[in-house]
C-alpha cells in the first residue's frame, strides 16, 4: 500500500503542477458549457460516426505508435481485450510500428507474453486493484519504462486506455515530450462508482469530475458508442469520437452450434429453452436480475459463462434454479456456447459498448438486452433482438418468451446475423489510424502546450525522471541512478 500511495502522490503532483489554478475551488467543478460540435467542426477532418464506410487500411503512411494499456489484453478474453488485438492484427498489416507497455502482476512473469503480432510487449511494476482483485493496473512508477520507450521510439502518437492509473503516466509523458495523445474510454467509470463506491459522498459527481480532468487533456477521445458520445460531451468533455465496433464473424459464427456444448450448458436437458450469457461476473452486470426471470420461466435453463468477483455469490443466488455455470471458456469451446443457445441475456446498463452481445448476434443467437449504453446502437429492437428497460422483470419474461417460438428465433437469429457481418475489425482499425490518429494530430497542434517539448526542454524530463528515481530510492524503492548532466 506504501508504494501505491507513494505512486499516487508522485503522479498526481507532477501532473497537476502542468495544471492552470481555476478560478474557483470546488470540490466537483460543473461541466463547462462549450460547444463541442463547432470545436470538431475547426478540423478539417470530418467525424466518422457509425457509417460502416473506410478508407483503404493503407491510406496513410506507417506511423510510430507507443500503446499503454491497462489491464492487459493479452492474457484474458473479453471484448475489450479483442478489440487491443484486432487493432494490433490490422496496425502490422498496415506496416505500422507500436512499442506496447502494459501490467500484469496475476501471471507468472515467466508465461507473460512477450510481444504481439511482431510487435514488443513491455511489462511494467503494478499492483492489484482492491475493489477488483481480478485485474492488475499500474502508476508506471519506479521503473518510469514509459519514459524509455518513448525516448527510443520518438513516437508520432501515444494511444492510452481509459479508465485506469497508467493514463496518468501518459498524460505526463505526452505532456512533458509534446506529444499527441489519444485516450480510449472502455469502462463507464460513473456506473462502476455506483457499484463499488456508493458508500463514497457524491461518488458520481466525483467520477463525472475525474474523467474531465483526464480526457480535456487528451487530443482526443474515443469511446464506443455513439450513446457513449453523446454522454461524454453533455458532461463537459471535449474532443469525442467513437471508436468503431468490429466483429470477427469467422470466430462466432452459427456453425459453432453443438448438441454436446448445449447438453453440457443444460445439464443435459437439451430440449428446454436455454439462455446464456458470457462475460465477467461482476455486479455492474446485474447478473442477480435474471433470477426472477427464471422464475417465471419453469422450463426454461441459463448458462452463465465466465469468471469475476462475484463469482461465488452468483453460485449462491442462483442455487435451486436451472443455472448452469461453465466457467470461463475459450477458442472453439467459447465460439460454441454463444452459438448453442437459444437467446443472449444482457441485463447489464453499464456497458460502453457490449463486444458479448455483437458476438451473439454474429453467433445468430438473438440477443434480449438491457436498453442502456452502447448496447443501444447494437440491437434494433424487434429485428434482430429485444430491447427492455433496465430490472424491469416481466420485460424480459414477455419478450423472451417470444424467442420461445422457433420460427421467431430462426428470423431474428439470421438477421443479426446480417447485421453483424457489417462490422469488420480492418475496417474499423483503417477509419482508427486513417481519420482518427490523424484528427488527434490536427488537434494537438491546433492546442497550447505551454512550451514544453520545444528544443532544449527534453532535458527537463531526464531531470524529472531522475528527481522522481531518487526520492524513491532513498526510500527503498528501486535503485540510485547517475543525476543526467546538463546537454
């Protein structure tokens, strides 16, 4: 705890002491009234919406790029870890160069993965998140390795996920060597406050108030969804754009449909209406909110696929219902649980986008889902899915039971189908590097920057990064290092 506190500190000071003193001290400043449309409107590169329109992958010469991700997407599965890889996949088809920097402190240092598709993967010092034990994240302290990478790669753009503390270590970095920054928004920070902070005094006005201190930094910020978008801006956040959903349709696809997967996911009762739902099993996901629905449904059985904190509760809530858990599962094993069901249930209203239910969908499995985040840009309610409002029970009872019906089923199934196959992730990683990287550039240099990165400042981070070394060297964190001399 010494060291993340110590971490927290050292990040925060150096970060605010780039910040302007506001006029007024407040302890949850309201959202500036800006108009954000006029302010895209300045760059001559247009918004890219949700058209499923790209320019070739190519369009725009190879580019050096440092990505700092947390946590890491190379040694679990999850939407968001898919979209890091899919981005990755198509960045080397694009000739692109991207030195990664992530944390992992759950896996053994020696079955760390060491780099990506051609591309090196660095691991830094992290620790693991008390509120959710289930991720590693990081300050970048003491080791500072973001530092060494950029100074080594001289990168046009620094790429960073948000929410986390590695961003703070990104925005000092982009900051001090004046460099482009974009930030990517993948966790709905207010809906994880209500559900792990609520005993925290005014614990969404303190969210609200975090990411607009972080992301009106940023030269620009994407998220996923144009609900996300929207969301973002009206709570004073600047500078949004969405990053384009993907899906690999050849991965889940309804072929994956197995008699063996569906009898395991229903304890053998392969002839009964079966539901499923794959992903993380944490409160933010409303998971508890589908046992009512079980209970209006006799003859009909769930399948809970994955893994996460609440676990274990969830085996106790759900004891004495047709529920099956399989754990988390992968490969072939995973692709045929989407597509051996019935129908996806997603009653989760946190979701910035729901990878799990365009997966379902590709799977030709309709989804019934909550009408809230992204996943309101996923499903056109009555064609390829339901839509119901979040815990509203006999929502989801009545429209499930209209997927009861095969014929139902076999039309909404193939139309989200169809649906899905529009989205593809060379696509969306061509609009990402072709108009989105290039918008972030526009806008750093269109930005105030105070100086820093002009010639004969980069000596002022070698000190700074020495001045931080040493404190936590005497300390007894890390080693003492040579004071750099004066260029």
């Amino acid at each position: 705890m010494k060291i993340q506190a110590l971490s927290l500190a050292i990040a925060v000071s150096v970060a605010t002491a780039f910040t302007p003193t506001p006029n007024k001290a407040t302890l949850f400043p309201a959202p500036r009234t800006r108009n954000f449309a006029s302010t895209a409107a300045s760059s001559a590169i247009p918004s890219t919406g949700e058209s499923n329109e790209a320019p070739d992958l190519s369009l725009t010469p190879p580019r050096k790029i440092c990505l700092m991700v947390e946590p890491t997407p190379f040694t679990h599965v999850s939407g968001y870890s898919n979209r890091f890889n899919e981005m990755l996949r198509y960045l080397s088809k694009a000739k692109d160069h991207v030195d990664i920097l992530t944390v992992d402190s759950k896996t053994p240092e020696a079955e760390l993965p060491k780099e990506k598709y051609g591309y090196k993967i660095e691991h830094t010092q992290g620790f693991t998140f008390p509120l959710y034990d289930h991720i590693s994240l990081t300050f970048d302290l003491p080791e500072m390795k973001g530092a060494s990478i950029i100074e080594k790669l001289k990168p046009d753009l620094i790429h960073a996920s948000s929410p986390g503390f590695l961003l703070f270590a990104s925005l000092f970095y982009a900051r001090v060597m004046r460099i482009p920054l974009v930030l990517s928004y993948h966790t709905h920070l207010p809906s994880y406050a209500k559900n792990y902070l609520s005993f925290v005094p005014g614990h969404e006005q303190l969210a609200w108030a975090l990411l607009r201190w972080v992301h009106s930094r940023a030269d620009l910020t994407l998220c996923t969804s144009p609900q996300m978008k929207e969301e973002l801006e009206a709570n004073g956040i600047p500078r949004v754009d969405v990053w384009r959903k993907g899906i690999d349709t050849v991965r889940f696809d309804p072929k994956f449909s197995s008699k063996e997967m569906r009898e395991k996911m229903t304890d053998g009762n392969a002839d009964e209406f079966t539901m499923v739902y794959v992903g993380r099993l944490g409160a933010e996901k409303r998971l508890m909110d589908i046992k009512p629905v079980l209970e209006q449904m006799p003859n009909a059985r769930l399948c809970i696929v994955g893994g996460g904190p609440q676990e274990e509760e969830l085996h106790e809530h759900f004891k004495g219902t047709n529920t099956v858990f399989t754990g988390q599962l992968s490969g072939d094993e995973l692709s045929s649980a989407f597509a051996s069901a019935d129908a996806f249930i997603m009653p989760s209203d946190s979701e910035t986008l729901g990878f799990v239910v365009l997966e379902s969908m590709a799977s030709g499995v309709p989804v019934c889902g909550c009408a809230a985040g992204g996943i309101l840009n996923l499903i056109h309610d009555g064609v390829d899915g339901f839509l119901v409002q979040p815990g509203d029970t006999d929502g989801y009872v009545e429209k499930l039971k209209l997927l009861q019906d095969a014929k139902t089923r076999e039309v909404m199934g193939q139309n989200a189908r169809a649906e899905a196959e529009k989205w593809s992730w060379e696509a969306a990683t061509s609009v990402l590097r072709n108009t989105q990287y290039e918008r972030a550039i526009v806008n750093f240099h269109s930005r105030a920057f105070n100086g820093f990165g002009k010639p004969g400042t980069q000596h002022m981070l070698r000190l700074l990064k020495w001045r931080i070394k040493h404190i936590l060297a005497k300390i007894g964190f890390g080693k003492e290092v040579p004071k750099p001399e004066v260029a």
